[in-house]
C-alpha cells in the first residue's frame, strides 16, 4: 500500500515536471493565486486573518486522498540528507541569489496573531513608515528580506480572551527599539516579501531564526542565527508512528473539510513533497490552535517533539471538527424534522377532506358556533341572534389566513359563549341564609339583617333585582369574606375583582376590535366564567380607582352600577347589549370620602366599623385557632390557648378594627408551636404499617404460605428508628396465614427472621416499646405568662395615660380608618402677666382642629365670664395646648367639647371627672353639634376602661342602633350645650342614658 501511495505521491512532481504550461494553467485556476493576484489590484480584506493555502477545489476526493497518501509514504521512505533537503526545499520555494542562509543581519517585523512557519505566506499591515519605507528599499536592493517573530502577551492578560484588535495594533506599533525587542519571542521564521502593495506586505516563510543582538533600533533591526532541526533517525519506530498518527488524523479531517484537502494539494504542489519536520509544521500551521501552542511548534527543533506537538493540535481539530459535524446533522434534522411532519399533516387534511372525514377550518367553526347558540337560542335576545348570523355569513366569506378572519372567529367565540339567559336557581330561605352568615361570619348583624332583607324581598316577589352594596370599613374586618358568603347563601355564582389602582377605561368597557389584541372588559370576562347571568360581582377597592391617560374608570362604573342602566350595559368589543340588572354587586372600601359623589349616590352604604374585644374573642377561638391549629398539623389534645392569653393578645397586640393582624399573631403562636413539637419527636402523619413475614425453614416468593401479621403503629412519639423494634411477634391465636406475594410488605431492617421468633428479639422489642411509649409529649399551654416568648414585647401600651386625670387634661375619643382611639387633650400655662393671654398649639393639628382649637379658646373665655366674673385667667395666661402623640396627624372638629373642658380645668383649677371621654363639635354660641363614627369611638371607650360617654343629643338614634354587647357597660349622656357637658364633667349632674 505504502508503494501504491509512494508511487500516486511521485505522480505530482512529474506531472509539473512534464507539462510546465498545464502546472501553470492549473495554478492560475487556483484559489490562492486568484487571492495573491488581488494584491497587484489593490488590498484584500480577506487576507487580515491567518493565511491558509487553498487550491481549486474541484479536484475529485480521490486526489486528495492520493495526495495524502504520497505525504505517508515520503514521510517514511524520503528522508534526504540535511544539506540536500535544505537545498531542495529552497529550490522548490524560490530560486534566489544570494542564498536565505546568508542573510545574518534582518529587520524584525512583529506578528501579532500567529507565528509564520516556513512554506506559508502570511500578508502583514505595517503602519510605521520608517519600517515599510526600509522594506521596499531593501527590495530594490535584492534584499526581500525581514525575520518575522511573534509578539508576547503583556503580563496579567489571558492569552485565550480576545481583545480589540485595533487596540493590539496600536500598542504594537507605539514601541520601538529595546521596547519592541522585548515583546518579540526569540525564535521566529526568515521571510521572503514577495509584494508590498501600500502597507500591505506578504510574507513567505523560509526557515527559522533566532534572535542574537539589537543591531538598530528604528528599524529594529537583528542578529540572527539560523537554526537547523536536530539529527534523527528516519528509520525510527517512533517517528514512524507519529508521522502516520499526524497523516490519519489528516485524512480523518480531510473527510469533513473541504479546505484542507486544498491545503495539502497546494503545499505539495508550491513547496515540494512531504517530510517529517515539513508534516509537523503543515499541521500545526493548518490548525485552529492558539498562538502560544504554535510558536511552541516553531521553537521546537526536536523532530519526534514536534510531530508529538502537532499532533496534539490536529487531534484537537478533529474533535472540534466532529462536534461542528453533530452541530450540524441536529439543526439539519430538526428542520428536516419539522417540513416533514408539516407536508405530512398537511396531506392528512386534504385525505381527510377527499374522504369526507373532516371538515375545513370554516365549516367547522361555524358549525360549532351554531351548536352554541341552539341551545340558547330562545332565551337569547332577538338583536344578538341577528349578530351572530351577519357574523358567520361573513365568516364563511373570509380567507383563514386573513387578520380579519381571526379578528371575526375571536368574536364569534366571546359572543356565542356568554351565559344568555341563563340564570342560576336562587334559594330564598332566610332561615338557611341566616345559617350561612353565622357560621362563616360572627357579629356584624347590621350587614346581616340587610342581606336577609334582600333575600325576604326576593322570596315575596317571586325574583330578585339586582342591587348594589357598598361595604364600607377598616382592613380585616370581613368585606370581601362577606361577599363570598353572600354568594353562598343565595345560591350564586361568586367573582370576584379588584379596581384598585385602575387607570384604564377599557378594563371596565373593554377594547374596541380594531386594536390588535382586544379583549371584552371585566363584566364580559365574568359572564363567561361563572356561566350564568345572575351572579354576585365582588368590586374590591373601590375607593382607591385611579385616573389615567386613558380615561376615568369611576365614570365608567357609573354605567354598570346604575341599576337603571346595567340592564342595556355597552362592552366596546361585543358592541351589543347586555342585561346586568339581574347582577348582585357588593363593593368594598375602606373609607368613602374618596369615593366620587355620582358613584357614591349610586351604592348602599354599609359601615362595618370593625370588632369589639369580645367579638375578636370569639373570632380567635371559633374561627381563626381552629383554622391555623388544622394548617399547622397540631391536635386539639397537644395545646391549649387560654382565654387570659387571647385577651392580652387582642389588648397588647391587635388593637386595630379588624382581625388580621390578629390572624397573623395566632398564627405566629402556632407555628411556634409546630417547632416545639417536632424537636420533642412528636409526629402526626398518618399510621404506618408493617408486615413481619416469618417462616421456619425457607422464604419462597412462588407459592409457599407464610405466617404474616399487620400492625398499625399509632402512636405518634415514636420515631422511624424504633419503629420496627417495636413490633411483637404475635399470639398463635392472632396469626392468620396469607400467601407471600410480591405486594406483601416485608420489613428489610428487622432482624433475621429466626430472631423474630426468639425470646431475645421479643424482649428486646418490648423494651423498645415500652420505652417509646413512655415518652409522653407534654401539652402545649399558652397563658399570658408566657405569650412574650411566642410573639415577642406588647406592641401597644396602655392608652389610659391617666388613672384620675390631673388638671388641665380631658380624654376625647377620635375616630381613625384603623377604629376608634382615645386621646388625652392636655392644656398648661406657659406664661402670666396683664394682657398676654394667648395660645400655642401643638401636636400635628389640622387646620379644622386648629380652628376647633381657636373657637374652644373664645368659649372657654365665655363661659368662665359667667361662672367666675372675676377670674381674669385666660386675658393674662398664655396657654399651650397639646394633643399627643405628636408624630400622629389629627384633624377634624369633633375635639371642640373636649378642648373647651380642658381649658376650663386649668382656668379653674379643678380636674375633670374619672373614667369619662366625651366627643362633639362646638359653635360659638356653645352649641354641640353631631360628630361621625359613633361605634368606633364607644368601642374605643370600652377598650380604654371608660365607664361614662359624653355624645351630642343628634347621634342619640345611631347610639341606640349599636349592637347590645358594644353598648353593655358604658354611661352615656347626650346633650345639646356645653353648659350640660360644665355640669357632667365638674359636678356630676347628669341625666343617665
């Protein structure tokens, strides 16, 4: 074989030998003479990357095998002397005069990329002037000339990370001299410039060069010595293999790349035949390795090395080479992949079609169109029947692949899937909505009572109207709970959906269908997932709606909340109308005051004020413990919470209106508690079973019977580890005998099964069981005492500064969004002399309740006037009033009673009466006007231990309308003038409530 290569290798030199013009004629077809005739013309861009010899590529695969063949056999057989080869190899390169070898002296041209190795053109940018004006003077002179040396890394960088390669030009250029000789690795190649065409000059290597001394700078120029490769053997074995690892791994990649195939036919026809040194350099030349790793090749004058190194590069291409091939093959059989199963569906359907088995696109959704509306299509309304069928006509006229045809399906769809006049059967038992709401909600009996009046209307008239509620309260009190227990107690769907933040009119009226990506709004999304036309729509947040760019989504609700006019309510996409009248909306807010006056006027106001100490009592224990104990895994029998311990939790903790903070607190408790547990080894997962298979002689799975027993291990302090331990080898009595099947459960971390039956294994089984169940869990009890280690310090702090008010203070009672609270109004004299009175406030006061302030300065002055003539106190007392705490905003006129009776405690020097609060707003004449939040501010009396209330007389019917247990307790005077507030808060003469 080798001599069948030896032999197809000599074929290239005699053929060029013979026939000069056809050789000629044949480079002037190839690729890389067409590229370096480009350079007479002008530069090519192609020629900034590294270099690589090409030739026509239409030669048959069968002369590049032939050409790597003759490499295998010249490497083996041709191994002239040193002298002849390198004469050889210069005849075979270029015929010059004088000689390469003679050139000791040359200017170093730095490469910035690749080394060049001998037998392989490199074309170069020079930018100095100084050094390509050299060049081309040194050409005329018969001196084309220059050693070519690659430039080094500076130190700290990556040679594997790429840079800019404008930046590496620049500092490349920028150095000179000693600089530039520093940066340049000692051995590089001795080129021939074959052509300069403006800055660019190409390079044709010749042999290697080491570096010796600077000669001059600028250009550098350099002593060089010409290196030799060392002597070897060409008949070693070594050598031998290496060389044709190199040349099988050449053809390897030779199968996958048609530019190397080119590379190896142009190289033997342009330099000469193949030897060992010439393989190692053509390799390493060829391959996509880094600079480093090829200037290691060209260092090396080793023979065996160098073959060793460049087959570690060339192995590397291989691999590379092969993974761009299954690159390749995966992204060609994806797509081949996906044609082919789209031509197949593609003829599916028109087999289908020839066969009558299915219809086209159109004609089934028509079809399914129209089997949705014949189901409703005497409760659908005349005007949306019409629409349907002008729509499907035109369906049917329209192309699939048309916009306008999915635009018209779209429509279609939402048309014919909303619930026409379907309504869902409504239950009218009071008696099982009064259930309902006690058992998901506790108090809160106003809001009751007004549900069970819908209800009761609707039962008398056989139907029921749709209404609007507007639930209006603190946060976790309940509002949107109580909504979807409305639902249930009338039987109706429930959905729900929050406008809070909504800026976009279209979320309340829908799109019109010219946008791309139109949708119905929020009322048409809602019909069509619950299914009926009845249902009760939840509005969360209604008070907190936003106004936008896009319109104003509380105007657009003043539609669809007017029961006048939801029963012909317009959605912009369907563009027909539709009956909401029959729709039960329940909205939530937190206050109303932002609520715009047309929307309000709308909606039935409902105030939940929120819940006194003994409703969140009952709310904890019934509702709230029993549903966090259930989430958490814990047993009644584990824990118990104490009722001192909710109390203090309510009181020190969950002061606000609501119950979810308190919700949270519990929650907090319980999850303590789960921790505690576990770390005492308890576990509440299901029993597990174990089935001990015992057996005298032998275990067969076949058809052998075996003694079995199951035994529920329940108890739930004993861990995985004694689990098994625990089991006691059963009575004989108990035994039942059962087949060993594969679904038997045998327990592999027992003993062996003889020991099972021994009077040691039960001995140490009771042991173990005994043992587990003498860990007994101790019980889980939270009492007061110890609820700071569960939840940490109280949060609030008594709001009762006072035990008997000092003089000058008087407590009133605000009203906030959180509830109700108490607050201390305290007045002082700063300063006294004739003539100074005046007074300071303090306290973050609005300016109502500064005007408040003002008007109870004058009135005290009256008042003290007619009960004392001659206390001259508030003309000559400056006055300082404060309302804490002071990092709290407080506005309103409610406080007016409250600051009048402060002042004249201070005025005259007498302190006001224990355990009372009092609330009204104050005219100048000391009349007292009605005030708001009547139930906030009774249950914030109660929480504050007040015994003895002080209301205006108009808020007498609102007082009495209060549930009995927010009532229960409390003292409650009403009056008309403050003369009647002078003698309750300093006599005691009242007429009780």
């Amino acid at each position: 074989m080798l001599r069948a290569a030896a032999a197809a290798a000599a074929a290239f030199p005699a053929r060029f030998a013979a026939a000069p013009a056809v050789a000629a004629a044949e480079e002037m077809r190839s690729p890389l003479l067409r590229v370096f005739g480009t350079l007479r013309s002008g530069r090519s861009s192609a020629l900034r990357t590294r270099v690589r010899f090409c030739s026509s590529s239409s030669g048959s695969d069968s002369e590049a095998a032939a050409a790597a063949a003759a490499a295998e056999a010249k490497a083996e057989d041709a191994v002239p002397a040193e002298g002849e080869a390198e004469g050889k190899a210069s005849s075979a390169i270029v015929s010059t005069n004088p000689r390469p070898e003679d050139f000791l002296s040359v200017i170093a041209l730095p490469l910035p990329h690749r080394p060049l190795f001998p037998g392989f053109y490199m074309p170069i940018y020079v930018k100095d002037p100084k050094l390509l004006q050299a060049l081309i003077e040194n050409r005329k002179r018969s001196i084309p000339y220059a050693g070519a040396f690659l430039v080094k890394d500076e130190e700290g960088t990556d040679p594997s990370i790429v840079a800019s390669p404008d930046s590496d030009h620049k500092s490349i250029d920028n150095l000179k001299g000693k600089e530039l000789l520093k940066r340049l690795h000692e051995i590089g190649t001795l080129a021939q410039i074959t052509s300069i065409q403006g800055d660019q000059v190409v390079l044709l290597g010749h042999r290697r060069l080491r570096i010796t001394e600077m000669v001059e700078e600028d250009p550098l120029t350099v002593k060089v010595d010409h290196l030799k490769e060392n002597t070897y053997n060409k008949d070693d074995d070594v050598i031998k293999a290496t060389s044709f690892e190199v040349i099988s791994t050449l053809r390897e990649v030779l199968k996958t790349s048609s530019l190397w195939k080119d590379h190896v036919q142009t190289y033997i026809q342009h330099v000469g035949d193949f030897n060992y040194p010439r393989l190692a350099d053509f390799g390493a030349a060829i391959s996509g390795a880094n600079k480093l790793l090829c200037q290691e090749v060209l260092e090396e004058l080793d023979v065996d090395k160098r073959l060793k190194l460049t087959l570690e590069l060339v192995k590397k291409d291989m691999e590379i080479s092969k993974l761009q091939q299954a690159i390749a093959k995966a992204i060609e059989e994806k797509i081949s992949g996906d044609q082919r199963r789209y031509l197949l569906n593609e003829q599916l359907k028109a087999i289908k079609k020839e066969l009558g088995l299915e219809t086209d696109d159109k004609t089934a959704l028509s079809a399914k169109f129209r089997e949705r509306i014949e189901a409703k299509k005497d409760k659908c309304p005349p005007h949306v029947l019409q629409v349907i069928e002008e729509e499907l006509t035109k369906l049917q006229l329209l192309e699939a692949s048309s916009s306008e045809f999915n635009v018209t399906r779209n429509y279609l769809d939402w048309l014919t899937v909303l619930p026409w006049g379907n309504y869902s059967n409504e239950n009218f038992d009071v008696h099982h909505a009064q259930e309902i709401l006690d058992e998901d909600h506790y108090g809160l009996s106003d809001v009751k009572e007004r549900i069970l009046e819908f209800i009761a209307v609707g039962k008398l008239r056989g139907t029921s109207q749709g209404k609007i509620i507007c639930l209006s309260g603190p946060p976790g009190v309940g509002k949107t709970s109580i909504g979807r227990s409305i639902a249930r107690a009338l039987n109706r769907q429930f959905y729900r959906f929050s406008v809070g933040g909504l800026a976009d009119v279209a979320e309340i009226k829908g799109h019109r269908r010219t946008y791309v990506g139109a949708m119905p709004g929020k009322m048409v999304q809602c019909l069509k997932s619950v299914g009926t036309a009845n249902p009760l729509v939840l509005i969360d947040e209604i008070d907190k709606l936003g106004r936008g760019h896009s319109g104003d989504p509380a105007s657009a609700l003043l539609e669809l909340l007017d029961p006048e006019q939801n029963i012909n309510f317009l959605d912009h996409y369907l563009d027909v109308p539709i009956d909401l009248s029959k729709v039960l909306f329940v909205c939530t807010a937190n206050v109303i005051d932002t609520i715009p006056n047309p929307l309000l006027d709308r909606m039935e106001i409902i105030s939940i004020a929120g819940y006194i100490t003994d409703e969140k009592m009952h709310i904890a224990r019934d509702y709230l413990e029993k549903n966090t104990r259930e989430a958490c895994g814990i047993k009644p029998e584990q824990v118990e919470v104490t009722d001192a311990a909710l109390l203090a939790l309510i009181e020190n903790y969950c002061r606000e209106a609501g119950v979810r903070n308190l919700q949270k607190q519990i929650e907090k408790i319980y999850r303590k508690i789960a921790l505690q547990l576990v770390r005492q080894g308890v576990s509440n997962e299901p029993a597990q079973v174990a089935v001990i298979a015992t057996a005298s002689d032998e275990l067969t799975v076949g058809g052998s019977e075996t003694m079995v027993k199951d035994e529920n291990l329940k108890d739930p302090a004993i861990e995985d580890a004694a689990l098994v331990n625990s089991i006691i080898d059963p009575a004989p009595e108990e035994v039942k005998e059962v087949p060993l099947t594969e679904e038997t459960l045998v327990t592999e971390q027992t003993l062996s099964v003889d020991k099972l039956n021994t009077s040691e294994g039960n001995k140490d089984a009771e042991e173990a069981q005994e043992e587990a169940a003498g860990k007994a869990v101790e019980k889980v009890l939270i009492d007061s005492s110890n609820l700071d280690d569960f939840v940490g310090k109280p949060v609030f702090q008594a709001e009762r500064i006072y035990e008997q008010t000092p003089v000058g203070v008087v407590m009133g009672l605000a009203w906030t969004s959180m509830g109700g609270s108490t607050l201390y109004i305290e007045t002082t004299k700063v300063e006294e002399g004739e003539g100074k009175g005046a007074l300071v406030m303090t306290g973050q006061l609005g300016d109502v309740m500064k005007e408040s302030a003002q008007i109870a300065h004058t009135v005290s002055r009256a008042i003290l006037r007619d009960r004392e003539p001659g206390n001259q106190f508030f003309a000559n007392s400056k006055l300082h009033l404060h309302v804490p705490a002071g990092a709290t905003p407080k506005d309103g006129p409610s406080a007016g009673c409250t600051m009048i009776t402060s002042m004249l405690s201070l005025a005259m020097g007498k302190p006001a009466r224990k355990d009372l609060a009092m609330t009204g707003e104050v005219t100048l004449t000391g009349r007292i006007l009605p005030i708001g939040g009547v139930k906030e501010k009774a249950i914030a009396a109660r929480r504050s231990s007040i015994k003895t209330i002080i209301f205006p007389s108009a808020n007498k019917r609102d007082f009495d309308e209060l549930a009995p247990n927010v009532k229960e307790g409390l003292e409650v005077h009403f009056v008309d003038t403050y003369s009647e507030i002078y003698e309750l808060a300093f006599k005691g003469e009242a007429e009780t409530s």
